[in-house]
C-alpha cells in the first residue's frame, strides 16, 4: 500500500473517529493465523504504513499478515515465526504510529515547522520518532510529544491546529524511516530560541529554519 492510499485510509477512519477516542492502553494480545480483531487491524495498519503490508486492511490475520511479520520480524533481528507476541509488539511500537498516534505526529509536524520546506516538515516528525525509539526520552509518542517544554507548539496551544495533507504526508515518511536530521534528537530555530542549553548541543546541520542537534 503506497502513502497516498495509506493517507486515504487515515483521512476515513480520522473522519469516523472525529473526537480521537484513545485507545486502550493495555497490553496487545497476542496474535497468530486466524485471529481477527481490532488489533490485527492495528497490526495491519503499522505493517502497511512501514512497507511490510501491502494488502488491503482487514483485520484478519490470514497468510499476507503472517507473512508481512515475518519479514519485520526478520528486519529487526527478532526471531522469525510469523507470530506477534510481546517483543515483535514491544519493536513494532518503537518502530511505528497507530492511527491514533500518526494524527498526533501530524499536530506536531503542521504547528512547528508549517513554513517549512516539505524537507524540514519530514525533519520535525523524525526528531519525534527518534525520540521514542531513544532510551532518553519516553517510549510513546505522547509522552515524547507531552513531555513538559518538549515543544513550544504543545506550550502555545498551535499544537490543536488542524494539519493539512502535507503534515500527513510527512508523518508518513518520517515513521517509514527517512531521517533527514542524521538521528538528531533535538531542533531550534536561531533567529527565535531563548535557551542558552540548546546552544550547547553538538549541531548536525540546518534545515530551513531549523539547526538539528544531538
């Protein structure tokens, strides 16, 4: 399923959804061949979004899902079976957004970097993902992006903006993996930052406004 059609499917389900319900934060059952839920739809949904799932999201946890884990399960060294247990949850996570979560990484994109070339939106949502996959900052996305004084968007209220399809799209690339910040932790922009901390970080390069930094 290429990103446009990924889009597509984010915008229906965004629109049946409107007040973004959180899901259920307990832990994910485990799944196997024949399992149909809820959760396999999720599974499906991560899988697609990462170019491991390319068939249409059911639910169902038929011969393509079992065969799109295997093949995460193998590109991230974890033992290969085809079944989702804890650890290919645990990796899965760190790795990928929910539907819940990709609207999340949308909010941040658009409301901090909206001025910015398509490059620098990608930027922003994969300083967020690197968050999360780092043992520095909080493992899920809302607590990256809720952490207090994490974002200057979140302080300020422009974080509840609507983000338009490019925030979308962007979202999308950063959690399929393009990293344009050289695996930066943190960004700011010169002209408008009033940490002198920041200033201390070692600087991988700018992009547009913005200088990325470890």
């Amino acid at each position: 399923m290429n990103k446009l059609k990924i889009f597509a499917v984010l915008l229906f389900f965004l629109m049946l959804n409107a007040t973004l319900v959180s899901p259920k934060t307990s832990a994910a059952p485990v799944l196997h061949s024949g399992s149909q839920s809820g959760d396999v739809w999720d599974l499906q949904y991560r899988l697609s979004t990462l170019g491991f799932y390319t068939q249409p999201l059911d639910g169902s946890y038929g011969v393509h899902t079992k065969s799109a884990v295997f093949q995460f399960q193998k590109e991230y060294g974890i033992p290969a079976d085809g079944v989702t247990g804890n650890r290919t949850w645990e990796v899965l996570k760190k790795r990928s957004l929910n539907i819940y979560e990709m609207d999340i990484l949308a909010k941040v994109i658009y409301s901090e970097a909206r001025g910015e070339l398509y490059k620098g939106q990608v930027a922003v949502g994969a300083v967020v993902m690197n968050r999360i996959q780092s043992n520095l900052f909080p493992n899920t996305i809302r607590g990256v992006v809720f952490q207090p004084g994490a974002f200057s968007a979140v302080d300020d209220g422009q974080y509840w903006l609507t983000p338009n399809s490019s925030a979308y799209l962007a979202a999308f690339d950063a959690v399929r993996g393009w990293d344009p910040t050289q695996n930066s932790l943190y960004y700011f922009n010169p002209d408008t930052a009033t940490s002198k901390w920041i200033w201390t970080r070692p600087q991988n390069l700018k992009i547009g406004k913005h200088i990325f930094t470890d």
